[in-house]
C-alpha cells in the first residue's frame, strides 16, 4: 500500500508540535519526515521538492502561524499548479466549524484536532494513501 520510503512535510510553528508528529511517523515505519516552521517555507519546500521530482507524499499543516497561516498556505498550495494536488491533512487545535468548513472548501485530505493519537495518525495515513491509489487506479 505504501513504503517507509514515502516522503512527509510537517508544517507547524511549534518545534514540540512538529516533532511530536515526526515521532508518530518514526514509530509506525516512516524516516523521510522534514519540516518547516511558516507556511512560506512549506511552499518553497513543496515547489523544490517538485521540481526535483521528489514529492512530498503528504502535508501535515496546521492552521496558526505567524507569517502565513495555514489556510492561506493551503490556498497557495491548491493555486500552485506543480504541488496543487498534494494531500494536506490539517492538525490543529482549533476545531471551530467555520474554519473546518474553510479548509474542506479548500481542498483538504483529513482533519486532526491535537492532541492526537497515534493511531489516529495512522489511521489519517493510511486512509490517504488509500485513496490516492484508488484515484491512480481509476485514471
């Protein structure tokens, strides 16, 4: 379904917040996890690590940040024709529903309210790679 090989950015201005989720990655067989700490360095990640021809396999991004937040990433991100259709699943704290309706409106893949599980996590992976492999099948 997919390999330890698969590549991850966690997106989150917290050091503690985006190791944790490194961490969860780590132990359910995953190694190739980087970060950025603003949405700004996401991007310029995810359009690099495009044009290298080594995607990111999922975003992880949460919602408030200083310099550009997560939704307006997420915009960017969707705007962005070389990295539009990566996944991006939202971790946040906040669960107001006008902001959840926002980010579905958007174009999300998941949504996780911290703190989380790891299961919860891997569930959240799983069902993602799941339907991506679903769409390839499909075209």
């Amino acid at each position: 379904m997919f390999s330890g090989g698969s590549r991850f950015l966690v997106v989150d201005d917290s050091t503690t917040a985006r190791e944790g989720v490194r961490s969860v990655l780590n132990k359910i067989g995953f190694s190739a996890v980087d970060d950025a700490v603003d949405g700004r360095m996401a991007v310029e990640k995810l359009k690099r690590a495009a044009d290298e021809s080594k995607p990111y396999d999922i975003v992880f991004l949460d919602l408030n940040m200083p310099e550009m937040d997560g939704l307006k990433t997420l915009e960017t991100i969707r705007q962005t024709s070389a990295i539009q259709n990566v996944p991006v699943v939202i971790i946040t704290t906040e669960s107001a529903k006008p902001t959840v309706v926002r980010a579905v409106m958007q174009g999300i893949s998941g949504f996780i309210v911290k703190p989380f599980s790891a299961d919860e996590l891997k569930r959240k992976v799983v069902e993602i790679f799941q339907r991506v492999q679903k769409d390839a099948a499909t075209r």
